[in-house]
C-alpha cells in the first residue's frame, strides 16, 4: 500500500509531502518532578543551546541549534529530559490522568508515553505498565529507572490476555500498528507491510481496545492511539468497538493543530461521533503522524456492582513481594539496615523520603509511591509482576546495604554527607576504572559529585577511591565529557 490512497482524505497534500521527506528535529520533554522546567531550559542556553518552547505543549522544547546532541548533555545522562516526538507528546494529556488516579497502559515498552502519563500523575496513584515484548520491557524499566518515576509498577504480558477482576480510571491503549507515522525516519517512506499483516495488527489492535473496556471502571476515560494513517487500524477498528460495546466516543480538543477523524472510507462509512477524533499529520507539528480517539466508558450492566468488585480487587501495596516467602519480622528488619545505612553514610533522614515507601523484590529494597496494585486480586494468567518504583537499597555479598546509583541521583541534594566532589579530569579518571588517591576524610561508601550533581556511587579505603557507576553508564557519562570538552575547546584528557 502506498501513501497516495490518501491524497483525498489529506488537508494539505503538498504540505504533508514536503514534511514527510524532511529531516525531524530534536524535540524533548522536561521532566518536571525533578527539575523546573526554567532551570532546565537555562541550564541548556548557558551550554549553547538553543530552544524553542512548543505551542500548546507544556514542557516540551525543540532544539533550534546545538552544539552537540542533546543526547550527550549531562541533562540528559540524570534524567532530567525525555527525547520524545512531539506528536507522540499529545497522548498523555489527551489521556489527562491526574494525581491519586489507577491508570493503565496496556502496550507501554519503551515507556515514552507511559512515563509522560507518571508526570502529570505527580509520582502519585498507581499506573499499571503493560508489554509482551521482554527485550522491550527492558528499555522501558531504563526509562523508569533513569527518570526516576517512583508510581509505575511493570508487568510483563499480553494486554488481550490481563485479568479483569480490577478496574482503573484511564487505560491508554498504544496499539501495534503499521507505523506509517514514522516515515520522516526512513526519508518519508512507509513500512513495507502486507496484506496478511494489516488482518492480524487489525484483530490484535480491536482485541486490545474491547479488553480496555472491559477493566475500564464506569465513567472511566480510554485512549485509543496509533502512529499509522491507515483507517482500518483507526477509525475502523474504533467503529467497530462503539458499535457494541458500552462506550461512547468523546471529541477531543486539543491545543495542536491537527486534523478531524474520517466518518467515511472507500465506500465504508464509519460512526459520525469519530469526527471527533483526531489525525495528526507531520506538517501539524513538524513531526510523526498520530490518531487519538477518547472514548467515555457508560454505566455497567443492571446486575452487579463493578465499582465495589473493582475496589474490592485493589489492595495497598504490600512491604513484600508475595514469592519473596519473607515474615513480617525479616523484611522490617531489611528496612531498618537500609534506612540506617542511607543516614548514617549519606545523611538521610526519613523527612527526605516523605510520601515514599518500601518494598521487598528479589532480596532488594524497591523504593515507591504506589497507592495501590491489583495484583492479589487478579487471577493466574500468562502474566508476570517485574517491579515497582526502582531499585534502591541492594545488599552484598557480606549481606551490607548498598544504595543504588538510581536512588542517589534520585535524592540529589538530598545527599549531604558522604560526598566527593569531582572535577573533570578526576572523573574521567574514576569512569577509566582508576582510583583515585585515598581522602582521609572518608571511608566506605561514598557519593560523587560533578557540577553540582549527584552522578552515584562509589567505595572509600585507605587504598584509594573506585566508582561503583556501571559501566556502560559510566562510559555514556565519557561521552557526555568529550563532548563537552569538545564543545570548549579544551583537551579530552586533561588528566
């Protein structure tokens, strides 16, 4: 199939044909629960930066002009931004979960609009993260982790396949599609798809959005969304939902430009509610292309009350995993070292992780805000519990806390003892797996400081000084210097 079948259904063909072969610029989101948004786009200008604030797009900026990817700022190493297209960035406020709210993301890894959804959620309620994909699960705990996101709880398996005994407010439904929207990475060329695989993305995209309804609590919000132009996988694929199920399609307004929804589609007519949803194209945003459709969840069947059934099926989140096979006694105790070791060599106190609490995964000390989890009311299926919030408290192999390097750059300044400030050279030195000369006034566990930033962990003797960085994010935090370095002319190594 090729993109002229849309020349009659396009607002601006001649428009839309330039944009698709035109090369995307950098766009990114601010994560905001760690930093505000003017600090960020200052500390960016001073490195020579150039940003321009999207319209309608809170937080978002696109890069004008850089002196190197924004990929390789410090900014970006901790966690502080999300590179992200700007069409995929009209997804979560058009889902608009907000604070206190059980939410659900049925198709999740990467994570990009999974995460997007945690900041308008403050870090608060639950958000529930689906995928089937391991190998892309893996990008979206990266994502977790690095972003600090501490109310995402990740499950692997297949959305079609979830348990129903839980009911959420919001379930956004990224659905597996043709991605048609993402030309402009392949010069404005589509995927190459077949006949076979427009049925199969087409029965798994309709069999995604009924399971939405169904753990949809009444009154509750579901988002439906591709990044393809096609409408058999849009608003084909919604008619046939609203045709039968006890929903209704609500129009969104959005604060982008974009185009309505089609009623009609060679010779095929489609629900005249789905006007209201909405196509965006590369020329709106200078982006991908994207379909949105909000549907409103109507009022449950006469009998029953799925309301109370699904509160029923929540329940706190407990101090441990149940396979953990932990007593009560066993995992107070883990808490207590782990508190005790993060005040007494790192200086903090229970006030810094107001609101925050603790569970018990895999031996270690997962830190979250979670309000809620619906795990111990769903039934046994081919699903898997992965996590909740992030690692942050590991225990050696003498069985001693060890704060993660994710909690530490989490805490920042939070951070007031233990520290070792670092200037570029000693940093390059310490990521070059070399240690540095003994300071007498540490020993043990230390963190590390670079440009006022806390960068993670490392161990103090009387031998010296190591990180305990991974290395891979050690060697991504090189590259963050020679850029730099690069940038200002000064020598890589200056050590």
């Amino acid at each position: 199939m090729t993109l002229e079948r849309y020349r009659s259904v396009m607002p601006d063909w001649a428009a839309f044909s330039e944009a698709a072969v035109r090369p995307e610029p950098t766009v990114f989101r601010v994560r905001t629960g760690r930093i505000p948004t003017s600090e960020l786009a200052q500390r960016l200008t001073a490195q020579g930066f150039r940003l321009r604030p999207l319209p309608g797009m809170p937080d978002f900026f696109q890069v004008e002009e850089e002196p190197y990817p924004v990929t390789f700022t410090l900014e970006h190493w901790m966690g502080l931004i999300y590179v992200q297209q700007a069409s995929t960035g009209v997804a979560a406020p058009a889902l608009a979960p907000a604070p206190g709210e059980r939410v659900l993301d049925l198709c999740s890894a990467p994570g990009g609009k999974t995460c997007h959804a945690a900041e308008l959620m403050e870090d608060r309620g639950s958000l529930v993260a689906v995928d089937v994909s391991e190998p892309r699960i893996r990008g979206l705990l990266g994502n977790v982790y690095r972003l600090g996101y501490t109310n995402v709880m990740v499950v692997a398996g297949d959305g079609r396949r979830l348990p129903e005994e839980a009911l959420f407010d919001r379930v956004l439904v990224d659905a597996p599609c043709s991605g048609e929207g993402t030309l402009r990475k392949r010069g404005g060329e589509p995927p190459r798809q077949s006949r076979s695989f427009l049925g199969f993305v087409t029965s798994a995209q309709e069999a995604l959005l009924r399971k939405a309804v169904r753990v949809t609590r009444p009154g509750g919000t579901i988002l439906y969304v591709t990044c393809t132009f096609a409408p058999e996988e849009n608003e084909a694929v919604v008619d046939a939902v609203l045709r039968d199920e006890p929903v209704v399609l609500e129009p969104l307004d959005l604060p982008v430009a974009h185009a309505p929804g089609l009623t009609a589609w060679e010779g095929r007519t489609y629900d005249p509610s789905l006007e209201g949803a909405a196509r965006i194209y590369p020329q709106h945003l200078d982006s991908g292309g994207l379909f949105l459709a909000r549907l409103r969840r109507l009022d449950g069947p006469p009998t029953g009350d799925p309301v109370t059934a699904s509160d029923a099926a929540w329940r706190p989140v407990p101090p441990a995993f149940p396979d953990e096979g932990l007593e009560a006694a066993a995992v107070d105790e883990l808490v207590a070292r782990g508190s005790e070791s993060l005040r007494s060599d790192f200086g903090i106190e229970q006030a810094d992780l107001a609101d925050t609490r603790w569970i018990v995964r895999g031996g270690r000390l997962w830190l979250h805000t979670a309000e809620g989890w619906p795990l111990d009311g769903w039934s046994d299926g081919p699903w898997r519990p992965i996590s909740v919030g992030f690692r942050a408290v590991e225990f050696d192999s003498f069985d001693r806390p060890r704060p993660t390097n994710d909690l530490l750059q989490w805490l920042g300044p939070r951070v007031r003892a233990g520290r070792i400030d670092l200037d570029d050279a000693r940093l390059r030195r310490l990521l070059d797996e070399r240690a540095l000369p003994a300071e007498p006034d540490h020993h043990g566990l230390v963190a590390f400081s670079w440009r006022d930033a806390l960068i993670g962990r490392g161990i103090a003797t009387e031998r010296g000084v190591r990180s305990e960085v991974p290395k891979a994010r050690g060697q991504d935090l090189v590259r963050v210097l020679d850029r730099m370095a690069s940038a200002a002319g000064t020598p890589a190594d200056e050590s």
